[in-house]
C-alpha cells in the first residue's frame, strides 16, 4: 500500500496504490469482458476514529470517497479505498462531457449490521424508512449519501460499486437521469474481477446479475420494453423479490446492449446521450420531444421514453427484439 507515515493521535494518512487481497482472489475467478485496462489509482487514505459511532467505528477518507463504517472486517476495510477509487474512475469514463473534478468526497455509511443500518435509515430520513425496509439486502442511495451494511466481502463491493454510480450521477446530472439508464449504468459498474494487483471492471459479464436474468428469460417473464423504459426504480421496491431482481437484470443487459450489441449499432447514439447528460441540449431536445409526441392514447409519453426515442431509436418494436435476442446469448440460453 505504499509508505504510511503516521499523523496525530488515533489518525492516520497514507498514499496508497492499493494491492490484492488472496481471500477475493481466489473468490472472484477472472472473466472475459469488453472492459478497458485501468490505470492503477493513486490516492491519499486518511483514517480516523468515527466518534459518531460510538467508538466502535472508523473514518477512512480518499480522494473522492468519505467512508464512515462500523465493519470489522480489517482486511475488506485495507481494500476498500483501493476499490472505491477504481469505482470512481469507472464513473468519470462513461460521461465524457465532464471537464472538472468534483471537490467534494461523496459519503458512505457502511454498517456491520443490519440493525445499525435501519437504525440510521429511520433517523436519516424517518418517512422513507418504510420503503428502505423492504430492500432484502444491500443499501441505497439518499440523493448523494449512500448507506450500506456488510453481507460479504465480494458482495458488498459491488453494492457501493452501484450505488456510488448513483451518487455520482445525482452530484453531476439531477434530474436528467431516468430509472431506467441511471439503475442501468448503476449494475453496469457492478462486475468485476480482481487480477494481480488491482480490481478489472467487467461491465458486460454481470455475474451478480446473469441468474437472475436466465431466470426470467426461462420463465418468459420480461419487463416489456416501453413499460421498462417508464417504470421507476421505487415502485420495483416495493414489489416482490423475482420482479426486483428482474428488472435490475434487465436494465443492466440493456446497457449492455447499446453498448455492444448489434456489433455496435447504438454505441454511437448512447455515447451522444451520455456526453448530452447534464446539458440543455438533452433537457430542451427531450422536452421538445415530449411536448410534440403523444402515446395511442394521447397522453404525452414519459421522459425514460422520451429520452430514449430521442437518442436512440423510435423503432421499438425492432429494437426490442434484437434486444431480447442478445440477452438470450447473453445468458448462453442461445
């Protein structure tokens, strides 16, 4: 990790580079994906006591992230600046518009427990810890606080991994975002593998989320293409377990289509959407778009749709299909 050199009492601040741990090299086997090679991050680590967790916590702070955590797991905490940083390059790659660095640290609450997580959630935001109680495992992301407990080393990982997509997202793009290509992009940043030294991002090979994706194309059970494209994340919450893990399936292969599917036909039309996020030209080209279109039942169509038509394709139907065909290859049901 590089030389530490010790501050004052009960802090410490390091330059690290970061370096693999045997425990998830051993977990997470190596997969063939169309990820590009990343640069290994350099960042400074400072770690403190977390007064606010009654002593029983800890303050790690990086560049980007501002990590507040109750895990006792030493050897997942030494990793996870490592992993967070590269998570945080990932983001800056996939919006190419960008032109400064964000000066605030986006902020993590990571508990060692369940318990100490709905605590939190109730006394963070006491009306919605209703909705966040019917979250099976995981986090969320309050606008641009994420707050997590621990499941697993590899798991956990790629909880923040997503949910720190959403906080970016929220600090560059609020509002421009639909649920569909921020819950998209957000299990899109969820794959990975670790090599020698550092993690390798595999945003096509989603292996968190293929089952469930085998799962619903063996029980014909998909999402429709407009309804998936008008649906927001909240109302999936609230639904059962199958249909949750359904649709984040779903919009990740969807990302993943544009991407790489069809030998590239829509890469170029996404990246223009991902460069146009946070600009008037997307907000005043989709709201035009919406204000000029109407559903069969002349109602004005949705801005997921809207944005999507714009950018992307207005052939649905031709789009669903060849969209529906490459997640069967995906899942290797073709």
């Amino acid at each position: 990790m590089g030389i530490a050199t010790q501050g004052g009492r009960g802090h410490e601040t390091r330059r690290a580079t970061g370096r693999v741990l045997g425990w998830l090299a051993l977990a997470l086997v190596p997969v063939a994906g169309c990820q590009e090679p990343e640069a290994e991050p350099v960042f400074d680590v400072r770690v403190e006591a977390w007064p606010a967790a009654q002593g029983r916590g800890k303050r790690i702070v990086t560049d980007h992230w501002d990590i507040r955590t109750t895990v006792r797991d030493e050897e997942f905490l030494d990793l996870l600046p490592q992993f967070l940083e590269t998570s945080y390059g990932q983001y800056e790659k996939l919006f190419p518009n960008l032109e400064e660095s964000e000066p605030r640290p986006l902020v993590v609450y990571l508990f060692q427990t369940r318990q100490e997580w709905d605590a939190f959630s109730h006394k963070l935001s006491p009306r919605s810890a209703r909705v966040y109680r019917r979250i099976r495992s995981g986090a969320y992301c309050k606008e641009d606080i994420i707050v997590a407990y621990y499941i697993r080393r590899a798991y956990t990982l790629s909880i923040l991994a997503h949910e720190g997509l959403h906080a970016f997202g929220h600090r560059r793009f609020p509002g421009d975002m639909p649920a569909w290509l921020n819950e998209g992009l957000a299990t899109y940043c969820e794959g990975y593998h670790y090599g020698l030294s550092r993690p390798k991002f595999t945003p096509d090979r989603n292996e968190f989320r293929l089952n469930s994706l085998r799962e619903s194309l063996l029980a014909d059970n998909l999402v429709p293409l407009r309804r998936l494209l008008a649906t927001h994340s909240a109302r999936i919450v609230r639904d059962t377990s199958p249909t949750v893990l359904s649709y984040y399936a779903q919009v990740w292969g969807l990302v993943v289509f544009l991407r790489y599917g069809q030998d590239g036909k829509y890469a170029a039309r996404f990246d223009e959407l991902l460069h146009d996020l946070g600009t008037e030209r997307l907000r005043v080209g989709v709201g035009a778009y919406v204000a000029a279109t109407r559903t069969e039942d002349g109602k004005p169509i949705g801005f997921g749709e809207a944005l999507f038509r714009k950018y992307i394709t207005e052939d649905l139907e031709t789009f669903e299909a060849e969209y529906k065909e490459y997640l069967y290859e995906v899942a290797s049901l073709r």
